[in-house]
C-alpha cells in the first residue's frame, strides 16, 4: 500500500528476486487498464470462440504466473464481479478459462498493490470483505517521499547512476533544493525531474538552474530540512560507508561539515 509513485511495483519485483520462486515467471498486470471481461480474459484466459473477438484460445497470466509471482497492481480497481471469480481462485487454487469447463491449477504467489483505501472500499462496498481479508496477509506500507526526506541524497545518487549521469557528484545546493520540496509524485516524479536536469545540463555538473518550475504545489507542505529530519541511523550508515570520513558523508547527506558535527555531538549526549 502507498501512493502512486512510491515504488510499490519495484519492492514487488524486489520480494520476487529474493524468494525461493526467484526462477519462476514475475507477471504483472494493472488492474486500472483493464475492465471486466478484458482483464477477466487476461487473467484467466480464453479458449477459442469464448466471445466475439475470441479467434484463437489463449492462456490468461494465472496460468503463465504457475511457479512465480502474479502482481496486481491498482488491485482496488477491479471489478467487483471479478473479485468473486477470484477470491474462487486463490481458496481452491483452481481456475477456468473462460468458455471452457476443465479445471486448471497454478501454483503462484499474490502480491498486491494499491494506493487506495481498500478497508474504505469495504465498508462502501465496493471491495468484497472477504476477499480483503484473503490478500491482506502481510501489509507493507510504502510511506511517500516526503516522510521519509533522509532517503532522498541515497535516492539521488543511485538514479543518476542508472540514468547514466556523467556526474554523480550532486551539491549540496541542489539537495537543499530536492529535500525541500514535497514530491506528490514521489520516487517517479523524482526519477522524471532527474532526467530533465541532466538534459538541461547538456552533460555538465548539475546546478539549481536546471530544476525550473520546483515550487512546492498548492495544498502541499514545504518539506521540513533535511537537518531536522536526519536519523541517527542513517547519519551513523553514511559515516560507516566511506570510512569515517566525515567530508564525504556531510556531502550523501546532503548537509555541511558544520550541520554534520553539530548533530555527531547531539548523538553524544
């Protein structure tokens, strides 16, 4: 759970590469895109002659997941039709394409995303209780960017990297000027904004000049400094990471040599 933007498909693929069905099929569909009889037909399948645009029997991505993982993002746009069908398949693990009458299986695991409200969604009915409480085995809630203002130096610095910046290094005015505002789009929004600077730099250091347009929007909090927010942890990571230098770890952290001491003496006391 989480907003939109927070990385929620990315942890899901993360959880797949890191389990025992690392080897298996990671399949995805988002729930949003598709309605009723179209995400019914990519889910379960159909055979052939099913419905009108139904030319050649195909297998649904129940099916294709048999081994790994099955992720439903924007699980809470289903239909609520669908949801019945389903909540069929993950009590007796079996399904049937639709227009055929064999039974199949698919060993799969479920992982969901949404950024709604699901327990709001059951009280108005529009998501069924039961099948609520089937996938809300174990909840993890993404917090968005804003709340978590001391990961944004990391998160800086590693999709620079994947974006192919010819200069990681990132000054420090221009993570003053990342951790103050509120990214409503979160990590995506973050990600997007990267890659315009880099395009605006044309290949050069990046400088406040080439974030136009970053003002906090309306009905949105300026972000609290980023000294305001650092946690002993991750102050207490960074030092560990480049070796005590206490230079380069002001420089992750996005703060001076001076803000860096001050907060070491408070750990202290």
């Amino acid at each position: 759970m989480g907003e939109t933007g927070t990385g929620k498909g990315v942890l899901a693929r993360w959880i797949h590469e890191h389990s025992a069905r690392r080897t298996g099929p990671f399949v995805e569909i988002n729930c949003s895109t598709l309605r009723g009889e179209l995400l019914a037909s990519e889910l379960f399948g159909h055979a052939r002659g099913a419905f009108t645009s139904a030319v050649a029997a195909k297998e649904g991505l129940i099916e294709v997941a048999d081994g790994g993982t099955l992720f439903l993002d924007e699980v809470g746009d289903m239909d609520r039709s669908l949801q019945t069908a389903f909540l069929k398949v993950l009590e007796e693990k079996v399904f049937r394409r639709l227009g055929e009458v064999r039974l199949r299986r698919s060993d799969f695991r479920l992982i969901c995303a949404t950024h709604q409200d699901l327990e709001a969604m059951v009280e108005t009915g529009r998501f069924r209780r039961d099948l609520f409480y089937r996938i809300n085995v174990f909840p993890i809630v993404l917090p968005p960017l804003r709340k978590r203002v001391e990961d944004i130096p990391p998160l800086v610095e590693y999709l620079l990297k994947t974006l192919g910046a010819p200069h990681p290094h990132i000054p420090p005015e221009v993570l003053r000027l990342l951790t103050a505002y509120p990214w409503p789009g979160n990590i995506r929004e973050l990600r997007n904004i990267l890659e315009r600077a880099l395009l605006l730099a044309r290949g050069g250091p990046l400088r406040p000049t080439h974030f136009p347009g970053l003002t906090v929007p309306r009905g949105f909090p300026r972000m609290t400094r980023p000294t305001e927010r650092l946690e002993a942890a991750r102050v207490l990571e960074v030092l560990a990471q480049v070796g005590g230098n206490k230079k380069e770890a002001a420089r992750r952290l996005g703060v001076s040599r001076a803000t860096l001491y001050r907060h070491l003496q408070r750990l202290k006391n």
